[in-house]
C-alpha cells in the first residue's frame, strides 16, 4: 500500500484524535470495535489508551 494521505480519526470512547496513514484522500473511513471482514483496516489506539478499528473503503 503506497500511503498517499493522512487523516485525523477521533476515538469512539472518548473523542481524542489521532493521524494515520490512509492510501487516497477520497477513501471512507469508519470506526468500529471489531476487525471487518473484507474492507482494509486498522487498529488504532488513542492517547488515553483506547483500542478500535478503522475500517477504509
């Protein structure tokens, strides 16, 4: 995956923000508190040590 973006994702428990990678700046990102099935993701952990996923499509 060629990293060509970065957005700002805010954490579903407590609204802190954090920047990942993303492939294209028109991609869908959705958090969640499982792994998906088919779509790409990624785990991500807030500063207030929060774990959930981040689906993009």
């Amino acid at each position: 995956m060629q990293v060509t973006a970065v957005r700002q994702v805010e954490c579903p428990q407590c609204g802190a923000r954090r920047s990942i990678s993303i492939p294209s700046d028109d991609v869908e990102l959705k958090p969640g508190r499982s792994d998906a099935a088919f779509d790409e993701r990624r785990r991500v952990t807030c500063s207030n040590g929060h774990a959930y996923w981040i689906q993009v499509r």
